[in-house]
C-alpha cells in the first residue's frame, strides 16, 4: 500500500550512453496513487513492460527514481521491494499443491501459519480455487493456472502494488471477460494498487480507472478513459484507443476555422497562437464525423465501403490521400458513391507536431 | 486414433531384422552354446546343460564365489559413483553462467574429460597416482600421505572412484545444465517476485525442471558404471588382489586369461541379462513419468472436477458495470 512516484525514470538497454531516441524507456515523471487500478497501455515493444519490469526491480533503471511513499527504493532487489507481478505465461510451482502455490510467497517471508492459512482460504474464496486448493497444481487449463499466479499475486495483502504483465493472453476470450470482471471486482475488495499492462484497448478500458497510454518508450497521455476518448493529448492516443481511430487529416487552421481542400470545416475555439511552421492537423473521431448527400458546402469524400458493427455503421472514405472514417447514420445509401461529411464541431481537434493544442475559448 | 493395418508393413522390417540376427542374435547363440558345455581345448566340447549357471549363482564354488564378489564390488562402485556424480553434477550446472562467452568456455573445458578415450584416461591416472613419478602420488606422499594404489585397497577404490568422477561427472552437468537452459526466466522472474531464497528456487524450479534429465543421467551414469572395464584395468588391473577387479574384468580373466569358455559364456549371459533388467526397470520408470505427463496434457478438461464452478464468478462479485 504505497504511493508510487517515478521522478524523472528512464531506461536504456545499450545503457544510459546510448542515445536518448533509443531508450526502451524515455525520461517519465509520474504517480500512481495508492489504491488506482491503473492501465498501461500501448502497443507491442512501446516500453510498458520495461517500466513494469522497472517498478517491480527485475530491471534497475539506467537513469531516475522510484519512490514508495517518498522513500526511494530504487538499488533495493526485487525481493526487497514490496511489490507483486503476475506474468504473461503462468508460472507455477507444479511439485506443490494449489494452495501451497498461494502460500509460497507468504511462506517465503516467513508469515506465520494461521496467517497464511487464513490469507490462502480467502484468496481461493475470491479466485474460485477452493475446490483445488490441496490438489497438484498440474493437470488443470490455462486459465486455471493463470488464476493461481493472479492468486500468488493478490495473496500478499501488505503490497505496495500488484503489477499485471498481459496475464490473460493465454486465456480464451469468454474467461478472459469473466476473469477480467473477477480482477476489477477484487481491486474493490483488496483496495491494491494494480498496474495492468496490456495491448488491448478493450482490456485496458475495461479494467483502469486511470489509462496510461505509451507509444515509443513515451507516457503520452493518462486519464480516465473518457478522457483519452473525447481528447486525445496526442495524434497516437487518437488513432489507438477507438475502433476505428480517431480520423487525422493535415489541415490549414486559422482562428476558429480548418481549411481542407479548400473546404471550411467550423471549430469550437480560436486558435490564433499555432506554432509557426508545425505540422499542423485536425483530429475527429469517426463517431462525430456523418456522412450525408453530398451538398455544397460540404467536404466531399469517396465511399470505399460500408462497415456494419451491428448497433453502428462506419463508411470507410476516402479523401484525396487520406482515409476517413465516418459515421453512416440508418437508411443512408450513396447512388454514386460519393457523401458529404457533416462535422461536429465540439468534437474537432486540432494537433501541432502531434500534440493537442488547447485553443482559446 | 485410427491406424491403417497393413500387414506387409513388416517387410520393411526385414532387412533390419537379418542384419540384427547376423550381428547380434547368432553371435549370442554360440554364446548361448558354449554356456551349455565344457570344452578341454581340441575343439572337443563335452555337454554341462545348466551346470556352469548353477555353479555361477553358488558362493561356495570358485566360480560363483568370484562371480558374485565382483558384483557386489560393481554395485558398491555404481552405487559411490552416483552418490558423487549426479549432486556433483547438479552443482556444477546451477555454478554454470548463463549466458556470455563463458558458456562456451565452461562447456568446452567440462566436454574435454568425454573426449578422452577410456584407456587414456586410465592412463593418465596410471601416471598421475604413481608414488615416484605421478605428480599426484608422488605429492600426496611427500606431504605426508602414504599413498599407494598397488598395494593398498582403500587407495586403489578413492583412485578409481576419483578418476571415474572426474572422467563423467561432466555428463551429468552437461544434462543438468541442458535441463536448466530450458526453464523460462519467467519462473525465475516470479520466484524473485515471491521472495523465494536460492534454496526454495532450487526446490521449488529447478529440481522438478530437471527431474526428466536426471533420470537419463543416472540410467547413462548406472549402466556405463556397471559394465566399466578398461580405466580400473588400466590402473590397477583390479588390483591389489582382487579388490577392484569388476564382473567386465572378471570375465575377461576367465574367459582370455584361463580359456574358460563355458564358464565365460554363463557369466556374461547372466551379466547381460542383470544390465537388461535394469534398463528395462529404468525404461518403464521414465516412460511412466512421460505418459504422466501427457495425460496431463491431453485429458485437461476432464481433470477439471468442476468446471463449470471454476469458470463462474461468485454471484456477490459479479460485476456490476457492463461491458464498457
């Protein structure tokens, strides 16, 4: 139960010589509060295992600090530090039982046996191990060894944070929903502080109150989900979190207007203080973009096709080089295949080098 | 599964069969002849029937008595050379680095004892131990130590045993260390995660890893122990006395050194079937072990009691927000 604060962290496989470009992970500053169920996110090889690896101290950071509660705790080894990870691949202890599983880091930091017992009786209740708890752990699925390594992780109820690396790749899709649940649900019941790493959107909305999104070793964004869904801090946010990404169009801006081919697309702020000779673009999500009967006045796009998601359809268009998602709203048809896009102005961002750019109001 | 019969499949067999039987089945059936008779020289053979077995498993004639002497000494050896070697090699795997040029050095100079044929390495020892000339003897007794395999048993075993430790300990590392190579750093990422101690590591990780490797290390390490022949010859040429002279030794005293044909043959076809005994007993013991663990593989939904009540979560902890 700790606070944790990264002050200024970085990491470099090449070591800390290397250029800066080639960290695994950039300089970083942040906190996690205590208590958060915190997502990071962020595609493959982006650098959100490193930090994870860098916080549970299986990595010593080249460069910065890791406080737990104000107190660094950055040379300390990983056994030191009072910290729990549950990995990709379950790891099990396959010469012990189920239950002796759970116990092992208790036991390992000589907990007395009451406790332990007590500790691995309510974990198993929690994970739904009880009916396994005195038999082998082998011969059982995946998802049941995964649930033991999640249980080794939660069985400490004394840690600063619980550290999640993709546990539920290994898992079918059904259980990873319900194991998924089961995890939110035990983040109320333990009051950890849990830090999930993950690739998937889905996985990370679902689970964090707070998001985390990484791109390139880079924290690029935190906020609750909502917030990484109506405004992204950078184009990258945009275009990962969102099915399908949020549309980036390259685009002249001037005050309280965004000229695309020569087409005026209104915006909810001024923005009159854009850097001088930045790559300046527009972001808007797919939701808040309507294809309507082309009209003058309107941006004019071709329909490459059609996507129905069931409760939503997206047309996939195309304007001059760029692709853009829109909204189809019911009953619209094109005869020849071109629409009108109809913007929302409250939902128009504007980006400079990739990041938002707060206009004025 | 269902397997396609064709009877003919066996033709293909053939050829292999012949070159067995020609290399392997009749040889052993002069064997087999000669255990039966008695022969003067001449090539006059006179019929014994099971005399030279009875005699063999008897301690009380010349024969039995040497025959189960030297088994008893060939077991007494299999059994210090396994009590050494395999913790031994266990050790010297897990002290191994694990990545880096020095995994290459390290598993080079650990094969170079393998690569040295059996009678160098009995000759190395020959002159090593030698009280005047071998630099081991010749030290052990300077400081003080008298040290001498000719004439003393108890020099003449420890010599044995050490060169037979250090010529094959390596075999077992090699294993062990191959064993080792193939635990994920996951397992050891957790155990650090654990607060597991390098023991509980080892007890926990590393030693049921291992387990599959260990036993073909103690079957390798058993049976070439048992059958071991030229290093003891070599050094001590199962002296003094007879106290290291092993059942291989045995035999090839009877059997070139007195001509003994008959006796020889009933001595090596009983000493043959002990080695297949043992191999089978092996055999069965690791084959088990392995079709443990693809039933654990195979039947993973049927080794689940209740799935259903695994899969489920509590009612109390169902999730109230739904799906985002």
């Amino acid at each position: 139960m700790a606070r944790i604060d990264l002050v200024d962290l970085a990491h470099s496989y090449g070591g800390n010589d290397a250029p800066q470009e080639s960290f695994a992970l950039k300089p970083v500053t942040m906190t996690w509060r205590q208590g958060g169920a915190y997502a990071l996110l962020g595609p493959s090889g982006c650098g959100k295992t490193t930090l994870l690896n860098v916080i549970s101290g299986i990595i010593t950071p080249s460069r910065g600090k890791i406080l737990f509660d104000g107190k660094d705790i950055t040379p300390l080894s990983t056994q030191k530090r009072n910290i729990a990870q549950v990995f990709q691949f379950p790891v099990i202890y396959d010469t012990m039982t189920v239950g002796q599983n759970l116990a092992f880091p208790l036991k390992n930091r000589g907990v007395p046996k009451a406790d332990i017992d007590r500790r691995v009786a309510e974990i198993g209740r929690l994970l739904d191990l009880e009916p396994y708890l005195n038999r082998k752990a082998t011969r059982l699925t995946a998802d049941a060894k995964q649930k033991i390594s999640l249980g080794r992780g939660l069985v400490r109820s004394d840690v600063a944070a619980v550290l999640f690396d993709e546990p539920l790749t290994v898992i079918d899709p059904e259980l990873k929903w319900q194991l998924r649940s089961k995890l939110k649900a035990l983040h109320r019941e333990l009051d950890l502080t849990m830090i999930y790493v993950t690739h998937d959107q889905t996985e990370a909305l679902t689970f964090a109150d707070t998001v985390v999104v990484m791109h390139d070793g880079r924290v690029v964004q935190s906020g609750t989900p909502a917030e990484l869904f109506d405004k992204p801090a950078h184009t990258f946010v945009g275009y990962f979190i969102g099915s399908p990404g949020m549309n980036i169009l390259p685009a002249e801006v001037r005050g309280r207007e965004a000229l695309i081919d020569g087409h005026v697309i209104a915006l909810n702020r001024s923005y009159d203080n854009l850097p001088a000779g930045a790559k300046i673009e527009i972001g808007v999500r797919p939701e808040f973009v309507e294809v309507v009967a082309p009209a003058p006045g309107l941006l004019t796009a071709r329909i490459e096709r059609i996507d129905d998601l069931g409760r939503i359809r997206f047309a996939r268009t195309r304007l001059g080089d760029a692709k853009l998602a829109a909204r189809a709203p019911a009953g619209f048809t094109s005869s020849d295949g071109s629409a009108g896009l109809k913007f929302d102005p409250s939902h128009v961002h504007v980006y400079a080098d990739s990041l938002l750019v707060e206009g004025a109001a | 599964m269902d397997k396609t019969v064709n009877q003919k499949a066996w033709f293909l067999v053939l050829p292999v069969f012949l070159v067995v039987a020609f290399s392997a089945v009749l040889p052993l059936m002069t064997v087999v002849n000669y255990s039966m008779q008695d022969t003067f020289g001449n090539n006059q053979f006179f019929w014994n029937g099971v005399g030279w077995f009875k005699e063999l498993l008897d301690p009380s004639t010349d024969l039995g008595g040497r025959f189960l002497a030297s088994l008893g000494r060939n077991l007494f050896f299999s059994l210090v050379i396994l009590a050494i070697e395999v913790p031994l090699g266990i050790v010297v795997a897990l002290s191994m680095p694990r990545e880096g040029w020095t995994v290459a050095a390290c598993l080079i100079i650990l094969a170079l004892p393998l690569l040295i044929p059996w009678n160098v390495v009995g000759t190395i020892w020959q002159i090593f131990g030698r009280p005047d000339i071998g630099l081991l003897g010749y030290v052990l007794n300077a400081i003080g130590i008298d040290y001498n395999y000719v004439s003393n048993e108890v020099d003449a075993w420890v010599t044995v045993i050490v060169m037979d430790v250090w010529h094959w300990t390596s075999l077992v590392a090699l294993l062990c260390y191959a064993g080792l190579k193939s635990i994920p750093d996951a397992y050891y990422q957790a155990a650090q995660i654990d607060g597991a101690s390098r023991w509980a590591v080892f007890k926990a990780i590393q030693l049921p890893k291992m387990n599959r490797v260990l036993l073909i290390a103690v079957l390798l390490r058993f049976m070439d122990s048992f059958m071991i022949y030229t290093e003891p010859f070599v050094v001590t040429g199962g002296g003094p006395g007879n106290s290291t002279t092993f059942v291989s030794i045995e035999l090839v005293k009877i059997a070139l050194g007195q001509f003994d044909l008959g006796k020889a043959a009933a001595l090596s076809l009983v000493y043959n079937l002990i080695i297949l005994i043992v191999c089978w007993i092996f055999y069965t013991v690791m084959t088990n072990a392995g079709v443990e663990r693809k039933v654990q593989t195979e039947s993973e939904p049927a080794a689940e009691p209740k799935p259903s009540a695994a899969l489920k979560p509590v009612p109390a902890l169902k999730p109230k927000e739904g799906v985002a």
